[in-house]
C-alpha cells in the first residue's frame, strides 16, 4: 500500500512540474505590432521662431513628448503635446523649446552637437542626449546630459573604441539610439552603423554586419554591459550613389527584448526609404562584448533578432504612399483596450534632400 501511495505521489507530482512548465512555454507570447494611424505635421513651420524639423528622436514623459533635433548649428529639443483620441492622432502642439547655447558651455563649445535622441529621466530631472559628433572633423561621439534648462551635466565615459582616436567609428554612423532600460537603471545606447574593425556596412546579400548595444550604469557613470546586434543586408540590388542601411533608433519594452529600427535608404529608387521594425532579444548565450575591441573573425552570438512590422505593408495607408525617415521611437499612452502604444517621428532633414514630411505613426503592442 505504501509502494502505491508513493508511486501515486510521484505520478502526480511529475504531472504538476510538467504541466507548469507546459503553461510557463505556452505563456510566452510573441509580440504584435499592429499600424493605427499617422499623422504629418506642416513642413516649413516655425514654433518661437525655430524651424520645425530635423525631429530624430523621442521620449514620453507623462503626457509630454521630448523631440530632439538634428541640427548642430543650432542644437535644440522641442516639448510637444501628442493628443490621441479614439486610436487617432488628433493634433501635434509644440509648446517649448529648449536650445543648447554654446556660449555659456565650453563642453558645447567644444564638441559637435548633432543630436541623434532624447531622453527624459523623471529621477534626475534631466535630459540625456546623443550625438553622433563628427568623426571628420575630428569630434567625438557624445553621451551626455543637460538640466531642465539646458545647462550642461555629465559627459559619460565612453569606451576607447567609440572615440575618433581609436579610428574605428564611421563618420555619421554612430550614436544612433537610446533607450531608458526597463528597471530605469541605467541607459541603452546603439551604433547605426558597424566599428570599422567589427565589420562593413550592410550590402545587398551581406551576412554580418554587427552594432553594438552599450549599457550605461547611471550610478557608475560608465558602460557595465555589451552585445550586438545583426542588421539586416539590404534587400534590393544596389542602385543609385546611396545604398545604406543602418540602426535609427531602439527601445527596451521589456527587460533584454528591445524594439530595433532598421532604416534603408537606397537613391536610385522611387521608394527610396524601407524602415523595418524587429524584435531583439539578449539571452543567456548572447556574447558580452564589452572587452572585445574588434569583432571580426571572433566567434560571437549576437542578440537573436526577428521582423515584426514592416512599413511596407502599410504603405498605402501613408500620406502619397511615403514611407519617410524615421529615426525615433517611444512608448505612447494606454489604449482603450489596456494594449500600450508606441509613437514614432521622422527627420525630414530640412528638405535639404527634396521633399519629405515631418511624419508621426501611431502603432499598437499586441501580445
């Protein structure tokens, strides 16, 4: 009798191990993206008499948007209202601005300020801002914060590799994204482009061609962490003088799994912008390259990586059928139905290229 009763326990026992581990697999959703709407805001339009554009990158705030601006000759972050009503952006109300005045910093007189993305840190009461600098001129990538008023912070230590005197970063081709981590303790930075001694830029058919995701420790004020991450090669034949592919922006939507923004710019095309949202994910097996300083012919595993949306599948939806350059992207409010929503926003370089739009898409998480 004691044989059964133990045999019966067993049995019983395996069956609840097995089918908790059955629920936890069957738990782990692949997340959704699903397009709701878009909405352009006027090209040529001024707010306290600075031009409305450039808009690489965002952040939310409560109900408040940070835009940072692509312009080094005059570094400037907007604050916008982005009023939402039933899944619809309504209206785009700029309501500050905030510029980076190079004569009262020697840090901003010093460097190149070409601003790539904005955060806000609530605990702080700071923004943290990028620039990918100008390796031709000389002049580093930065990492670096300002106060609410723009009065300069903290440059943060950046690795050798990153620096122009390491002769790895490509010119307009680095400090592309940047996210807030999901414990808030610290910073995700990403490479639009490859290190030079990590591999080349992404061509058509290529295999490699990794970035690095760098995360910055805020209480240490340096990087702690680093992986990479496989772009996509470019999937139509070269045409035209520009054939480009490149990281525009991340965001970390729950711990070690980031929305990735992949960008091709091809000039020979009609359609010259493919923009492609994936989903990367860092696991146990993801190599920490934080002390590996070239990366060609090493044996890494880089962060696993799969398409989630593709602008191409909307683009009839779009204002002339134009998919711009978007380069931004960050968590939008609540929905009706509790799914969170995201917000991104192209920068239209000014025009300087020919006509482009000052472009916001609004996208629902499904998971």
């Amino acid at each position: 009798m004691f044989l059964i009763k133990r045999l019966l326990f067993t049995i019983t026992l395996f069956s609840v191990l097995f089918s908790c581990k059955t629920t936890d697999i069957a738990s782990e959703k692949k997340v959704e993206l699903k397009f709701l709407d878009e909405y352009v805001f006027p090209i040529n339009k001024e707010f306290k008499g600075n031009a409305i554009g450039g808009l690489s990158g965002i952040d939310a705030v409560d109900n408040d948007y940070f835009l940072a601006v692509d312009d080094a000759r005059d570094p400037r972050i907007f604050k916008a209202k982005i009023i939402i009503e039933n899944s619809k952006i309504k209206d785009v109300e700029f309501i500050d601005v905030l510029k980076l005045n190079k004569k009262e910093s020697d840090f901003f007189r010093e460097n190149h300020l070409d601003l790539e993305s904005v955060l806000f840190d609530s605990e702080n009461q700071e923004l943290v801002l990028t620039s990918e600098g100008s390796i031709k001129k000389g002049k580093n990538p930065l990492l670096f914060s300002v106060s609410k008023n723009g009065k300069f912070k903290t440059n943060y230590q950046l690795p050798e590799k990153f620096l122009v005197s390491s002769k790895e970063p490509r010119h307009n081709g680095t400090f592309e994204g940047l996210s807030h981590s999901a414990d808030k303790k610290g910073y995700w930075t990403a490479m639009e482009f490859p290190l030079k001694s990590d591999g080349e830029e992404p061509s058509f058919g290529s295999e490699k061609s990794y970035v690095r995701f760098t995360y910055v420790n805020k209480e240490l004020k340096q990087t702690t962490k680093e992986y990479v991450y496989n772009l996509s090669s470019i999937s139509r034949p070269l045409k035209g003088h520009v054939n480009l592919n490149g990281l525009t922006d991340i965001l970390e939507y729950k711990p070690n799994h980031f929305f990735v923004l992949e960008r091709t710019y091809q000039s020979g095309y009609k359609n010259s912008n493919i923009v492609r949202i994936y989903e990367a994910i860092i696991n146990k097996k993801t190599t920490n390259t934080l002390q590996i300083n070239a990366l060609v012919n090493k044996n890494i595993n880089p962060m696993k990586k799969r398409l989630i949306f593709d602008f191409e599948s909307v683009r009839n939806q779009l204002t002339d059928s134009f998919v711009d350059n978007i380069e931004g992207i960050t968590f939008g409010p609540k929905l009706k139905n509790g799914n969170q929503s995201l917000i991104l926003v192209s920068d239209d370089n000014f025009q300087v290229y020919g006509k482009q739009l000052n472009q916001f898409v609004l996208i629902e998480i499904k998971e």
